[in-house]
C-alpha cells in the first residue's frame, strides 16, 4: 500500500475506532474523485470521520449544517453591490472549499439539494448568470439519518445517482466501544492529525488512480455483477451503467491503494456493495439490498484468466 495512504489510515483508525474497513472504502472514493453519502443514527461518529480525513489529506474544509429554511445563496454565495465602485462583488460561499461535509443533507430543502448536487456533478456554480469553478479537487461527504422522517425531504434516486457510495459505520465493535468508554471521546484528537498530502499531491494520486489499467477480464465481470442486478424478481430496477462505471472508478482506486496498477476481482467485490447498494431497491421489501447484492458476489462468476492484469 502506498505509504503515505498506510499512515493516514493509521492515524483515523486512533480516532474511529474499529472501523476499518468504512475508512478504506471512504478513501477508495476520494482517490477515485467520487463524492459519499454516510447514512447512520446520529452519534456514531460521521462527523469526526469526515473531519479526520478532510485532516490527514491536507485539505481545506467546511462543514455546513442543513436546515430546512437554508437558501441556495447560503450555500453557493451571494453577488453584493458595492456603490462605490457600481459594480457586484462575488463573496463566495461554504461550497468553494475542497472538502465539504453537507451535514443532515436530507433537511434541506429540495431547492438546495438540487444546487448543490449540480455543484458535485459539474464542478462549477452559476450565481446570477455567472460561472464559478470550484477548488481542485472538490469533494463532498453527505450525512443523513436513515430513521428521522419528520420534517426531512428523502433525496430522490437520480440525485443519489450522484454520491459514488453510500457507507454506514454502524455501532462500534464490542471492544472497540469498551476502548472508547476507556480513552473518552477521540475528537479532541483531531488537531493532532498529520497530514501525509495537500490537495495537489491529492490530485497527482486521483491522476494515477485514472490511469490504473482495467483488462477486458474485469470489464466483462463488472458488466456480469450489473446485468444480474436486471434480472427480474431481485430489484425493482437494475443498476444503470453510470453504476457500472463508478464500480469501476472505485476498483481502480483500491488496487492503487493496495499499490497496483491493475484491477483485480478482489478490487471489485471490495468496492461493490457501498457503490451498489443506494441505487438499487428490493422488491420484496423484507429483503434489503445489501444482501442481495452480496449475494450476487457469491453466484456470478468471476472467470478470471491469466490476461486478466494485462
């Protein structure tokens, strides 16, 4: 594994305890230039991830909290006129930092969460007929609670299109939440976190995760994992092939991680179900996603030959 990566990950694993597997997935996405939704019960620790990994890479951050009442200009920035001059004067908003964390994104008004996903997807902001690029590179992590409904608006399901994975923490192991009752709360140790990389170094790795090479092998094993979400009586809908090519996104940034410049099945089954799982929905409403998914990588065969790194 790339060193400076291997340190980060060391250091967030003192902060977020026993978790992992979450924290490799959420830097899978952020190499791979994907933006994630954390779905979780408050008090998990969505915020301190966020936080931490905005802190280990270097990158300027901001958090917003969403409320239902938050205008769009809240968010993007507001032109202002100055008399003296007669001219309007941009003061750009919260969104122009590299990292974003869109706290309760589900509060927002569906006004602000459509400027905001335009942010993510086009990488600019258009204020009063002017357009805005956004810092390189630009990143969001969006957190929602999945049991609040009361006074939430669900983001629909081609807004959610837009977050590469959707990711849950969960409860802490057993002996990570009895090391953490021991230790007392980690985000005092925030500021000690050191950055391994700034921004620019940020973008070199997301260059190199780009150019990790994708054999026919594992192509047509992607393809096989995406048309079986088609087939009928396992989802209401299958995975489209933006789907299918964020998987492939996030594959290429695990085998970076793992320093390799080549996909393997493993990178794919690694990266499936946090990029799967939020664009798919059960059609027997007792089974979840998640699992069906999991089982798809149990029953579709991988048929990997020798070529398969070439």
């Amino acid at each position: 594994m790339n060193a400076q990566i291997q340190n980060a990950l060391q250091q967030l694993d003192q902060v977020i305890l026993g978790k992992q597997t979450v924290l490799r997935q959420l830097f899978a996405c952020v190499l791979a230039g994907g933006h994630v939704l954390l779905e979780d019960v408050p008090g998990v620790g969505k915020t301190t991830l966020a936080h931490g990994v905005a802190a280990v890479l270097g990158l300027n951050y901001r958090r917003v909290q969403f409320t239902n009442d938050m205008l769009p200009s809240d968010l993007l920035g507001v032109s202002i006129y100055r008399p003296n001059e007669g001219k309007f004067e941009f003061h750009p908003g919260p969104v122009f930092h590299n990292f974003l964390l869109a706290d309760e994104i589900n509060r927002a008004s569906p006004k602000l969460q459509s400027a905001l996903l335009e942010a993510m997807e086009e990488r600019q902001v258009s204020v009063d007929g002017k357009t805005y690029r956004l810092p390189k590179p630009f990143l969001v992590v969006a957190t929602q609670n999945p049991v609040e409904q009361l006074g939430t608006f669900p983001l629909p399901e081609s807004q959610l299109d837009r977050f590469m994975m959707r990711l849950s923490m969960g409860y802490p192991s057993a002996e990570a939440e009895k090391q953490l009752y021991f230790q007392g709360d980690r985000r005092p140790t925030l500021p000690q976190l050191q950055a391994v990389c700034d921004a620019e170094t940020l973008a070199q790795w997301m260059q190199q995760v780009a150019e990790v090479k994708v054999s026919q092998a594992a192509a047509d094993y992607v393809f096989r994992l995406v048309e079986a979400t088609r087939q009928p009586g396992r989802f209401v809908l299958g995975l489209s092939p933006r789907a299918g090519l964020a998987v492939v996104s996030a594959a290429k940034a695990w085998a970076f991680m793992q320093g390799r410049a080549h996909v393997l099945p493993d990178d794919v089954k690694a990266v499936w179900v946090p990029v799967a799982n939020h664009r798919v929905q059960a059609v027997q409403q007792q089974q979840s996603s998640e699992m069906l998914l999991k089982d798809l990588l149990d029953h579709v065969a991988v048929a990997w030959g020798k070529a398969a790194a070439g």
